[in-house]
C-alpha cells in the first residue's frame, strides 16, 4: 500500500520534519543498520515517536543526520515472537545500546513529509 493510499485509509496528520536527511544502508532505507536493545521505558510526547520498554530490541534502519545523530528510526520488536506488532518509529538514540552492526550507514536520503507522519 502507498503512502497516499494509507492516509486516505487510516488518517492521520503531518508534524514537524525532524531533520531534512538521514544516513541508510541503501537510498530506499529498507535494510537495518543495526541491532540495538533498549536501555530503559521510552514514553513518547508525540505520535513520531515509538514507546519502548526496557529490554527491547529495535531494528534500526536511519540515523537522522541534521541534529548530531540525536534521533534514529526503527522497528521495535515484542519480547517475544507474537507479543505484539512491530512498530516503526523515531526514538532518542540515547535511550539504547547497539548490540550488532549489520550494515554501514553510507546512503545520505532526504528526508520527506512521510517520514514524519502519524497515523
């Protein structure tokens, strides 16, 4: 499904760019970068961001680049297989540990307002 095709479907509202690029393994950002667990609870403030319990893993697949590599996106994983649906999202690059690299992050994207959207 499209972008436009799931704004239609689901909803939502555009928000604040967070950065204009962000650093992938490829120009699509469809592989992980890297494995990273969560260090602590993450409650996010707005709908960018993705909530995370400590212990999680998290399949990251950009670094935003504008603001010293503050924030990344990913998918956070349920603490086991069927707990819940893997949520994509931003989160504070803080709040976890990388635990393995898988890819280098090399692909410079420009960010859009899709990255930014919330359903």
């Amino acid at each position: 499904m499209c972008k436009l095709q799931m704004k239609r479907r689901y909803g939502g509202r555009q928000m604040p760019k967070l950065s204009d690029k962000k650093l992938c393994a490829d120009s699509e950002c469809s592989h992980p970068i890297l494995i990273a667990r969560a260090l602590e609870d993450f409650y996010p403030q707005d709908c960018r961001f993705i909530p995370m319990r400590k212990g999680q893993v998290i399949y990251v697949y950009a670094m935003l680049k504008d603001r010293g590599n503050l924030f990344w996106a990913g998918s956070v994983q349920g603490s086991y297989y069927g707990e819940q649906e893997a949520r994509l999202g931003h989160f504070p690059s803080s709040v976890v540990e990388e635990t393995h690299a898988l890819m280098p992050a090399t692909e410079e994207v420009k960010t859009d307002k899709w990255d930014f959207y919330c359903n």
